[in-house]
C-alpha cells in the first residue's frame, strides 16, 4: 500500500467492455474521484460484439472506445487503458483472440504491470458468476484477482448487486414486459451476489449527475430497441436515485460482520490507522 500523506489512495477499476464501468462502478468511482482519489480504467475489449445496427458493426469497436473516454471524463478517472482483446460476445464459438480465451497467466501479467505501474491500493473487478454469467465478466474476476496476486494489490473488490434487490426488480419488469418493450432479463437465480455475502453497499446518490453523465456517453448502446441503458436513462430522478444511488461489493478475504460498509477504502484506512499505532 502507497502511503501518501493526504490520505488518498489509487484504484484500478478494472472491466470487459465499454459501458460496464458506468454501469456497476460509475457513481463508487466518481465519488472517489470527487475525494481526490486517483481512478484508472482497464477495460479488457474495445466491446466491438456488442448491440449495433449492421451498418455501424464495422466501426463499432472504434466507437465505444471513443464513447469510453467520455464515459472516463464523466466519472473523472485519471487514465484509461485498454487492452486490447476481441470480444467474446456471449454467445457461440469464442473468436480468436478473445478475450475469455486468453490464459489467465498472460492477461494478468499486462494487468499486474498496470497495478505496479500506478502503485495501486485497490482493483474492482466483477464477482466469481462474472455477475449475470457473460464469460468475458467471469474471465475479469478470474484475470483480476491473479494479477492482484501478481503485483501484491492489498485490497480487491468484486463489483456487483445485491441479488435480492435485483430479483425484485426483474419480477417488476417481467410484468411490464407485457405491454411495454424491455430488454433482454437475466435469469436471476444465482446471479450476482447474496446480500448475506455483501460487505459494501455504497451510497453514490450524491454522485448520480456524474454516474448518469457516464451511463448517457455510451451513444452506441441506447439505440434500436429496448436496451439497460436506454431504460435506465429515461427513468425520472426519483426512481433513478432508487435505481442507481448504491452500489455493492463483496471485499476479497473478508468475512461479512455487521453492517455493509459505505467507504470502499474502509480497510486501508484501518490499515494505516493500526500502522501509525504500531510505529508511534
């Protein structure tokens, strides 16, 4: 851990394809910005497999990277790197240079050389179930969580949501999925992560302009039909504060007790108080 005299600290926020980072992180990293801390993105593929009109396919992968450092700007991260794999899409065979089919060990390597570069004290990634299943999201956690390994990272955070909170919202949807468009559901069950296993709900709502700036810069994934993105920006402030004002982690190595912390940087800060301590 960098011990740096004004208390900040450096976070990796480290993702699979463009839009991923507003949509779980955005508001935890923009206040985190906001308090001074330093953010860096890591986005493993340009998302170039996602939704978009045949026209646009060609470019698409161009496009979201562009919409990414927009998406960037909004949360106030301090650099963005991308790696640079294929994206495997979700469906069929996995393209050749995908990213799910990269070996962990070399994915992880040029992403413990990021960590070691910035001195990072935290790395995001995506929970075991890579949150709703996508094997991009799964190779994340696996990839993450090696190089944290690799470059000794003391504190890493799966990013996902509280399961039972989502169950409910899906349930609501279906129903009005009946007489209004929705986008594709997930199945829920076993998806993301049990409120029992949560260690983190942050409350971001001070934060939603910014989450919601970051959310509305990916152009490319709101158009041509029902899409996540789409429903969650029309949705008016008070049900987008509902929607969108917390986000959850479950904190690598730590057994869930008592109430969920608000400050993901709870544990260094622990850290560093013990270790002044020690040293005085």
């Amino acid at each position: 851990m960098t011990a740096r005299p004004d208390g900040t600290f450096t976070v990796v926020s480290f993702h699979a394809h463009p839009d991923d980072e507003a949509l779980l992180t955005g508001g935890t990293l923009a206040r985190a910005a906001a308090d001074g801390h330093r953010v860096v993105l890591v986005v493993a593929t340009a998302g170039e497999a996602g939704l978009a009109p045949a026209d646009h396919r060609p470019t698409l992968g161009r496009r979201r990277a562009q919409e990414l450092d927009a998406s960037a700007r909004a949360i106030g991260a301090a650099r963005v790197e991308l790696l640079g794999y294929a994206d495997s899409g979700s469906r069929g065979p996995l393209p050749a240079g995908s990213f799910a089919a990269v070996d962990v060990e070399v994915a992880a390597t040029r992403l413990a050389a990021i960590l070691d570069e910035e001195g990072a004290d935290a790395l995001t990634v995506y929970d075991p179930a890579g949150g709703y299943g996508h094997r991009d999201h799964v190779q994340v956690h696996r990839v993450g969580v090696r190089a944290a390994e690799l470059a000794g990272t003391p504190l890493v955070l799966e990013a996902t949501v509280d399961r039972r909170r989502i169950e409910r919202v899906v349930r609501v949807l279906r129903h009005l999925a009946r007489v209004i468009p929705m986008p594709e559901l997930p199945e829920t069950a076993g998806a993301f992560t049990a409120r029992a296993d949560l260690t983190h709900q942050v409350d971001v709502r001070r934060h939603l302009d910014a989450k919601r700036s970051a959310l509305a810069a990916h152009h490319s994934q709101t158009g041509g039909g029902p899409r996540t993105l789409a429903l969650l920006l029309r949705l008016p402030r008070p049900l987008a504060r509902a929607a969108l004002g917390r986000e959850w982690f479950r904190e690598v190595g730590r057994t869930p007790d008592g109430p969920l912390q608000d400050d993901i940087f709870a544990t260094l800060r622990d850290a560093r108080v013990s270790g002044a301590r020690r040293a005085a």
